[in-house]
C-alpha cells in the first residue's frame, strides 16, 4: 500500500509520500514514490505515485525517456503545469493501451493514481490529481489538497487544519501527523517518508528530505501528538446521561 | 452507508451505530441498524448490523421469526453467546442460500457484516463480529472492538484510547468521537446515533438512546473535540529543518 498527499497552500506545496512497496505481506519492499522534474530558475515539478508498481514505473519510465526527446511535448519544456499533467496522462494512457489488456487477462486490475505539484515560470503554483484513465481534477481554492493510496485514517486532520493561508512549515507538520495516524492504522504504509517543498515562486526545490523512522522531529511530533489527543481526549467530559437511563 | 462500533471492556459492552441509509445519494432514509434480544435478569443482547438494507433487513426478520419457534435455538433462549454468534451466521447463510443467487444474476453483492454484544447468566459478556459467510470472530484482550461500514476514519482515535480497562462513560464519549470523524468525511454517516450500554453482570440493558444531531452532550464534545485537536496541532513545535535545506 501507498499514502502520498500533496498539498497546495498560498506559500507553496507540500508533498509527502511513504515508500512501503508490498506484494503481499510476506514481500515487501522499499521504493521511493515521488520524483522531480526540476530546472532550477524555471520549474520545480513534483509527482507521486500510487498503485500497481510495475505500472507506476512504466508510467515513469516513459516520462524520464520522453526528457530526451527534444521535439516531443515533456514535463522538462513543456508551458504550463495543465500541459504537464497532460503529459503525465497521456502516458498513463500509453502503459494503459500497451499493458492493459495483458493485466486484465490474469485479473490485475490497471490501478495508477498520481499527485502532481509545482510552478511553472509565469504562473502561480498548481495540484493535479491524475487517474488510471489519464484524466485529472486540479486543485482549488475550496479543495487544496489530493491524497492517493490509502487516504482515510489521515484525512480528518488535513481536514481540520489545511487551507490556503497555512503556512509551508504547518503543512509540513499536517502532512507528517496525517502519515503518522496513516502508519499507526495500515502496516503496509511506511517510513521512510520523502518529504518536498516547493515554495511560491522560487522555481526549485526548496527542500526535499527523507525522514527515516528515528528522525527526531518525526519521533518527537508523533509521540507529542499521541499524548495531546489522550489529553484532549481525557479533559472533555464523560456522558452523564448514561447513569440516568439505567 | 453505515458506521456502527462495538466495545468490549471489563466494565461491560458499548455499542453505536449512525442510521443513515442510502441507495445513490438521491435516495437517502433513516433505518436504525441496532436491535436488541432482552430477557431482563437472563440476557442482554444487542446485535447490529451493516450492508445491503434488503440482505440486513431479511437477517433481522428472520431471527425475530425464530423467537416464536419454541423448538428451536433462538436468540432469546441460546446458553452463550457463540451459540448466539452461531444463530446469526446461521441466519446469514440462510439468507444467502435463499437470495444469493438472484442477487449475483443481478451483480448485487451479498454485502452484509454484523457486530454481537451481550451476555448471557453464567457468562462474561462477549462481542462478536460475523461476516457475509456466517463466520465470525470473537473479541479478545487484545482487540476489544469491532467496527462495521465505513471504518476508517473513526479507528485512530479508538485505537490509542480504547482497552479492556477503559470505563464505560469513557467507551461511550471515543465511540461518539469516532462518530463525529466518520461524520465529517462520509456524508452518507449521520445522526441519529443509536446508543446502548451494557453493564457487565447487570443482565439487562443498562441504556439505550438516541444521540439527534442537536443532542447538547453530542454537539459540546464535536465542538470542544475539534477546538482541542485544532489547539494540540499549533502547539506541536513547527519543523525549523525546512528552511535549512532550502
């Protein structure tokens, strides 16, 4: 299994990712899930990937081989980021035509869902959140944020917390807490965690980090918000109405 | 669809469930989805039920029906508890065999899960998760809760707070909790929330109410819950590593 959630904020983006890849529980394996596509003073683009991992690195093989091709459309030249998630489509779309029917002759579904984050010279920064048919949604005001893999124990305090005007280091600290309920509830999701920032028109990466289990922050902000929520959970007050109906 | 929850703890049994229906979000109906087999001084038995509304419905039907056979097992004159779990696989595998093949003609899923709660003079109490199949499962020291339908959302916050030693007021205020989180991310959750509890050893059901979404108690700890996570997440410290890697 996969969690990966991409964050849009006035400041920038924020990508986290997992990297548990597994086949089973008896196979499992460790492989990174966000790549970047960067020319620094230009672009900063981000993409991670959830779903059936030989269909997820084709997809990506595709997308580094096109870099090459100087007269074909790629996330290196092309205009905008809409252009990008095009790109990233139509290669979903090229797997899909080349693998899909050899998968659905032994039954494996063509499962591929992405999140792709970054700015483009001459716009602001944009979300996408692609799908195994190469079509996508974009991020908006009202929904800032796309989660891929397995979304639901950390969604509700994305929920809580996110919205344009939070800052880059809140999201950060949002994106972690969210993997942590993710990790705690789904053993296939994993540290280490890759971690990007993108920040509103600086054009490069601004930072990408991969925090291993042990990173102290990660230990700390897990353990504190652990204790935070029995706190919180403790000082709210108990029912007093079920003695009454006894 | 349906979240319903059920603890088990030393202190006894506490069981909730929404009582939203729907079929396709234009067509949406309130069904409460827990009922209870009580014999006052004897047994307590509290059983709820998720999936298909016509599958869950027919289940139902057919266990009230066996209360007037004297000759045979029935909720309401089995010895244990398993011997309960097993009237209601036995039900489900009845259903199946009556509509399970008109159903597959019509690709309906025979979609139907099942938490059992209660005790019976001579027993603790026991709690029971029972599957389409007729199969099911006990709870034991380790895992004290099942839940049903739309699970996720709700289960992180039971996990770091529920155990065998959890007091029943405490089990009442996580499961409604876990309610509220269910609530907010799956439109098709909602109130009315069945509520019961069933103290250990008192052999009746010691409560049973319904939760309306204007319900005071309900709507102070939704409101405080969220204040307090909301207030938990800007005192964690902020990463300071962001900006060093930029």
């Amino acid at each position: 299994m996969t969690y990966c959630v991409g964050m849009l904020v006035d400041a920038g983006i924020v990508m986290l990712s997992d990297t548990r890849t597994n086949a089973g529980v008896d196979n499992i394996a460790t492989f990174h899930k966000l790549s970047i596509f960067e020319k620094p003073g230009e672009r900063a683009i981000a993409l991670m990937v959830a779903g059936n991992l030989s269909i997820t690195q084709s997809v990506l093989g595709l997308l580094r081989e096109q870099l090459h091709e100087h007269d074909e459309k790629h996330l290196l030249n092309v205009d905008t980021m809409l252009d990008a998630a095009r790109c990233v489509g139509d290669a979903v779309r090229q797997i899909h035509a080349r693998d899909g029917k050899a998968l659905e002759d032994f039954k494996i579904e063509f499962n591929v869902s992405m999140v792709l984050g970054g700015q483009i010279k001459g716009e602001t920064p944009r979300l996408f959140n692609i799908y195994p048919a190469g079509n996508f949604i974009e991020a908006s005001e009202d929904t800032c944020y796309f989660q891929i893999g397995e979304t639901k124990y950390g969604k509700p305090i994305i929920d809580r917390v996110i919205n344009r005007k939070t800052h880059l280091e809140r999201a950060v600290k949002c994106g972690l807490i969210s993997m942590d309920s993710t990790i705690r509830s789904n053993l296939t999701v994993s540290p280490p965690i890759d971690v990007v920032v993108i920040r509103t028109d600086e054009l490069r990466i601004g930072s990408h980090q991969v925090i291993e289990d042990e990173n102290p922050y990660f230990h700390h902000i897990r353990t504190r918000w652990g204790d935070s929520l029995g706190q919180a959970f403790l000082e709210l007050p108990d029912p007093d109405w079920i003695q009454k109906a006894g």
